[in-house]
C-alpha cells in the first residue's frame, strides 16, 4: 500500500495540478476512444 501511495503523491505536485485538468480530459477522451473502438470491434465479429 506503501508503494502506491507514493506514486499518487505525484498528483499533489503543484506542477501536476496545473495541467491535472488537461491530464482528466485526455483520459476522458482515451477511454471514450477505447470504448468506441471496442463496441465497433465486436459488431465486426
């Protein structure tokens, strides 16, 4: 648990949380395409 705290703590530095907005965004948009992309891979099928 140690371990993985320590890799969220990145979130909390003030450089990161200027561009946290941006990086939400672009993971929207990631999983959105994802999702696209694997319902149109199955009506292929």
């Amino acid at each position: 648990m140690q371990k993985c705290g320590k890799k969220f703590g990145i979130y909390n530095n003030p450089l990161i949380g200027k561009n946290k907005q941006f990086l939400q965004e672009i993971m929207d948009k990631i999983s959105g395409i994802i999702k696209i992309g694997y319902q149109s891979l199955r009506k292929n099928k």
